[in-house]
C-alpha cells in the first residue's frame, strides 16, 4: 500500500522551478514521525515548476518511473524499516515565492582550490541543506569554471537525515568528476562524513 501526500512548497530567489533544498525539506516534514533512522538517499530526475505529491509506501515504488510525472525517487532508512518515496509533479501552481539565502551563505564560504574543498564555520544562515548544496554550487564554480556557469542538485546520499543548523564546521569535497557532467562532493560535518552529495550540468 502507498499513501499520496500533497506538499504546498515555495519558489526560492527567481528561480522558475522547485530548488532541491525546498524538496528535501518538504519530503523530511511530510514524513514527520514515520521517518526512519538511517540512511537517506534521494535523486531527482528532472526539475519541477509545479507543486508535487509525495508518494510514500513500504514496498517499492519503482513501477511509477514511467509515470510522465515522475520526478524523483527516494529511500528512506535500511531493512524492516526500509520507506520508500517518490515525487510526481501535480498540475497545482506554485503561487508563493520566497527569499534565497543563496547569497548570505556563500559569502561565509571559504574556499580551499588546492584541497578542492569549500567550509563554513558555525553559520546560522539557512538550514543545513541549504548550506550544503550552496557550499557545494560556490566550490563547483570556483573549481569548475570551465565546465558550466549553472549547476542541478542532483543527488543525496546520507547515512541519517542533516541535523538543524548551526553546525560548528561544515565542509564539502570534491571527489569525483565525471565526464565533465557529474560530480560527487563529500560532506563532513564536525569532521565526520556523513554523505554525499551529486551535482550535474542541464541537459
């Protein structure tokens, strides 16, 4: 049995699509108390300009791929405890737009070119996942310059959900780039890895 929920989720800056960000924080609410310990693992396939539904179940939900609403998949916690997820964009409108912290956390950033990592010291600006993907697109820019002036959060892997923020570190590594359109970014908090997070380049 799967159970469908509605999110009601915001633009971010001027953006014409759903940020990343919004979704994982609208997924994790959603889920509330039935989120399980354990790993987290999300992939958007495709950007969303409308309001999504949240599909949740126990068993897996890998039939709705071919639904033309799909547009991410996600796992939350491992085994007995195992919830499966997925995103289907809805015809509802997106009517609230709201400010991006975009900004404030990448001027705390502080890049290191030669360790290919980007750092913040227990900033309170933005949510923890706003800090992560943020930290990570300022570090893309800064290594990457080259390969694109825009980059998609497009992947997360984590072995427990993000804690609130402040953190008293955060960092994220580039460790992979892959053929000049993927690229997987560890990130350490309080100097312990607690995931991953992927980026890719539009289509």
């Amino acid at each position: 049995m799967s159970e469908i929920i509605p999110l009601e989720l915001s633009f971010r800056g001027q953006r014409p699509y759903l940020q990343g960000t919004a979704l994982y924080e609208g997924a994790i609410a959603a889920i509330g108390d039935r989120l399980p310990e354990g790993t987290i693992s999300i992939i958007f396939h495709s950007l969303l300009t409308k309001q999504p539904d949240l599909v949740i179940g126990t068993e897996s939900l890998r039939h709705l791929r071919e639904d033309p609403c799909f547009r991410a998949e996600m796992r939350f916690g491992t085994g007995d405890t195992l919830l499966h997820a997925a995103l289907l964009e809805s015809s509802r409108p997106v009517v609230v737009r709201e400010a991006c912290n975009e900004k404030d956390v990448i001027s705390a950033a502080i890049v290191d070119t030669a360790g290919k990592s980007a750092s913040l010291k227990n900033s309170s600006v933005g949510s923890l996942i706003e800090q992560v993907v943020f930290l990570n697109k300022r570090l893309h820019l800064q290594l990457l310059p080259e390969l694109s002036p825009k980059w998609i959060f497009a992947k997360l892997e984590l072995g427990r959900p993000l804690p609130p923020a402040p953190v008293n570190s955060l960092v994220l590594v580039l460790k992979q780039v892959l053929a000049n359109r993927f690229t997987r970014s560890e990130i350490l908090i309080d100097n312990e890895r607690v995931g991953f997070i992927s980026f890719s380049t539009p289509h």
